[in-house]
C-alpha cells in the first residue's frame, strides 16, 4: 500500500471519529434540555403543593388529600421520608378506600329560612354570565347592611352597607313550574357540608317572600353564590383558547393581562380534587365533576388563579351537547362518566375521581370536548376496549 493511500485511510479514519464524537455530544446535550424543561413544570407544582399545605421543605406529598386514600397500617415516618414521591409511592401499601354516598335529605324549608334574603336589596348587573332555555346565570351585586355580618350594631351604623359581588343563577319566568324543585334540590346539594374555601356553597336565596311552597310561586327566587371573578371555568378556559390572544384573559375589573400556564392549570385542579375530598369526608358523591360545575377567579394582589367547585343545578340547561340521554328520559354527562356509572348507574367516590380526570384533561386543552371523535352511544363499548383519552398536547409527561 502507497504511502498516499495510508494518508487518506487515516483521514477517513480521524474523520469518522470525530462525527461519532459530535452525535453523542448532540444526543447528551439534548437530553440535558428535555430534562431540565421537564423539571421547569414539575418543581413549580411540587413548591405549590408544599406551600399549600403549610409542609415542611422535604415534604412533597399532599397530606389531606393522601390520608383518606391510605391503610391504617401508614405510620407517620413514612410520610416524613425524604425520598421522592415517586419512590415513596411504590413503597407505601396504599388501601384505596372506597367512599359510597349516603342518604341526604335536604330539608327546602330550613334551607329557605337560614338563606334568605330580600330579593329589593340585589341588584343585577347586564352583563350576561351564562344563558340556557329555562334558567340563567348572571352577575350581582347584595346590598347588605353590615348587622347582616357582625350582628346588632349602633343605631348611627344601621344604615352603613356594603356591596358583595355575587353570581346567581335563576329559572327564566317562562320555565315549568315543575322544575323549581329540582332545581332547589340540586342547587342546595351541599347545604349540610361545612364551609371549604374551594367550594361554592349558595350564600342566599333571594326572593320577594318566604317562598313556602316552589310548586306555587310565579316569581322564581335568586340562587346566590358569592363570586368576584370571571364566573364559569368552562367558558372562561374556552375564552382563553379561542381567543383573543393565545390563551390570555383579562379580568373585566381588571387592565392586566396574564398567560395561562402548566402550573396554573395543575394548580387549579388540585384545588377542584381538594374540594372533591372535602365532599367525600360527608359522604357526598358530586357525580358531575367538571369544569362547567366550577367557578374562577383571580386572588386578590396575586397572579394566582382561585377555582371552586359549585353544584350542577341549571348545568344541563348551559351546556346541553355535555348531556346525553341513554334512553331512560335522565341526561347525564357521558363522557365524563366512569364505565361502571354507564353500565349500572352506579356511583362512589372512585366514579368522581374518573370525572376529576377528565376535567384535569379539559384544563389541559383549555376547555376542549372530550372523545370529540366518538358517539356518545358508543362510550361504553369504546371504554370497555380499554380506550382512553389521549395525552393533550401542553401536558408534561410527568402528569
């Protein structure tokens, strides 16, 4: 062999090397980059679970929400462990507890008595928060007297008021008078829950009398949640997707503008799962998680968004293509609905949290319908082939 062709063999030679050399350097660099934008939505989200609930650093579990899923055999070293949560998780001997609902008997009358409020002293603004066929949802203002929160007060302070920002909902004057209790029954679902701060529980029924007998009135009362914000999730998440400017809003008291992030969205609905547990502990089955059920606002000062879970009263009045009858006259929420809920009719605590994941999928694609392509007649044979929804696009691969 010449020495010319010795040259150019070492050539090749170095050549290839080198080109060998710069792929692995492309290939480690590149998943240097995908890991640290991967941890970009996972810490956020680990810090505001810990901040939350008031948890020490090393802590990155939510404890109330872990609790009532775990066996009594969980001894409180192994929620201090410092491990991650992934491994931590493997490791516990997890009992899923399966929370059935029990009897409520909602009693109208009290409910009536403990709520009301003259409807003279409301004012209801124009603009339009919700419309359907037989009801609406529209923003207020309560005039109140400030006895009305602090009790007897100085006869020089009777007439000091204040004014509360609040969302109603309310049965149209051409709506079927056989409707009214229903609707009274579903919208004070959660009269005998305690207060938490991620439910929206009714705060007055407003009405020209003490409206004894819901059969009887022709003036249908005010069903009054106190709400500062931007009213509906689902329409607002749509708002943000169609809109404007690329998943943006803008608070209408508000000139700022703020961009809807993976946190934020994650971040809501944790506070949606917090008010489902919240539920669960008296026995209540919401049995229509979803973002159309819930209302948002921004906190005060702060970037942060602030989400509660409401009852379903008038839902399927606002968002009727969400309801699909089965065939036994009922409309339910198909697509939002477990197997077990299509097949029986039967619901519990693990039914709502299959709905709580389709509602985390509705934030993620800013409010989109899920399982667009498939019939609503067809869920259960799609759902009993082991078909589920698909990953959305903004949705980390943590999650």
């Amino acid at each position: 062999m010449s020495a010319e062709n010795i040259f150019y063999l070492i050539i090749g030679c170095v050549g290839a090397v080198v080109l060998v050399i710069a792929i692995l350097i492309f290939i480690y660099y590149r998943s240097i980059k995908k890991s640290s934008s991967s941890s970009s939505v996972t810490q956020p989200l680990q810090l505001w679970i810990q901040k939350s609930q008031n948890l020490p650093e090393k802590t990155s579990i939510n404890l109330p929400v872990t609790y009532p899923l775990m066996s009594k055999n969980v001894t409180k070293d192994c929620i201090d462990s410092s491990e991650p949560c992934s491994s931590f998780t493997r490791k516990l001997s997890i009992v899923p507890v399966i929370i059935h609902e029990k009897l409520q008997v909602i009693n109208l009358k009290k409910a009536f008595m403990e709520l009301y409020a003259d409807r003279n002293f409301f004012e209801i603004l124009s603009a339009e928060a919700l419309e359907g066929t037989f009801g609406e949802m529209k923003w207020a203002l309560w005039k109140r007297n400030i006895d009305d929160i602090i009790g007897d007060v100085d006869d020089q302070e009777d007439n000091v008021c204040f004014e509360e920002r609040i969302i109603l909902k309310r049965l149209k004057f051409t709506a079927d008078k056989r409707y009214v209790r229903k609707f009274l029954e579903e919208a004070l679902a959660f009269f005998n829950v305690k207060e938490h701060e991620n439910l929206a529980k009714v705060v007055a029924i407003a009405s020209c009398n003490q409206f004894i007998d819901p059969e009887q009135e022709t003036d249908f009362p005010f069903i009054c949640y106190s709400h500062d914000g931007f009213g509906n999730l689902k329409k607002f998440l749509i708002s943000c997707r169609n809109g404007e400017t690329n998943t943006q809003f803008r608070n209408p008291n508000d000139n700022g503008i703020q961009t809807l992030r993976a946190q934020e969205l994650v971040s809501m609905a944790l506070q949606i799962l917090n008010a489902v547990i919240h539920l669960h502990h008296f026995g209540i089955i919401h049995k229509d998680i979803a973002t159309r059920n819930c209302l948002v606002s921004k906190i005060h000062n702060h970037d942060n968004l602030f989400v509660q879970i409401c009852d379903s009263a008038l839902s399927k009045d606002f968002f009727p293509n969400d309801y699909h009858c089965l065939g036994d006259n009922e409309n339910r929420p198909m697509k939002w609905m477990a197997y077990e809920s299509l097949i029986h009719n039967s619901f519990n605590s693990s039914t709502d949290v299959w709905s709580f994941g389709v509602t985390l999928w509705e934030l993620l694609t800013c409010g989109q319908q899920p399982y667009p392509e498939i019939d609503p007649d067809e869920m259960t044979a799609y759902l009993e082939c082991g078909k589920r929804l698909s990953q959305p696009y903004s949705c980390p691969d943590e999650l």
